[in-house]
C-alpha cells in the first residue's frame, strides 16, 4: 500500500474531487463524500471510502486510476453500491496489516 492513502490522508480531502480515468480519452470526478471510523485491530486496520459520481456515467466494479490535486495519482478498486438522484455511489475498501 502507499504510504499516502492512509484513513488520516483521506480525512484531510473530505468533500473534495478526484479525477478517475475511466479510458485513454474519458475521465469522471467522484467527490469523497464519506470516510468511516478507523477501525484497528492488533494486526490489521479497517475502513472504507464512499464516493459519489455524476448519473450519466456509470462505472463498473474494478481498479481505477485516480488524481487528486494533494494526493497524486493511484489506484483504487472500487464497487457501485448505490444510485439516487444525486448520483451513482462507489465504495473502497481498506484492510491493511499492521506491523
């Protein structure tokens, strides 16, 4: 895992927008609209990320290329969870062992 996409790192970006390339000539901004509660466990620690995207683009489950203007470039896999009027909602999962 990058050092950078720690549950701290995302809390500092609550509510901004990430840039995902969906192809060589397509991108979509979802905005990070929930970060839940770090869950730590002696050997691992848990949490997800909830995004939400624009109706007329809608992305599969599978990694994603993400920009974000202080975090940088990376991946995520993420899942469509949800849609509502606002949007489609994607979800990341963290578990990660600590050391």
């Amino acid at each position: 895992m990058d050092a950078s996409l720690t549950h701290e790192e995302f809390s500092k970006h609550a509510n901004t927008k990430f840039q995902v390339q969906v192809d060589e000539n397509t991108q979509v901004v979802l905005e990070l609209i929930e970060i839940s509660e770090l869950k730590l466990y002696p050997q691992q620690e848990e949490f997800t990320l909830e995004f939400r995207g624009p109706l007329d683009m809608f992305l599969g489950q599978g990694v994603r290329d993400f920009k974000h203007d202080q975090m940088g470039q990376f991946e995520l896999f993420i899942v469509p969870i949800k849609q509502d009027a606002q949007g489609f909602y994607y979800e990341a999962i963290f578990n990660n062992l600590r050391q």
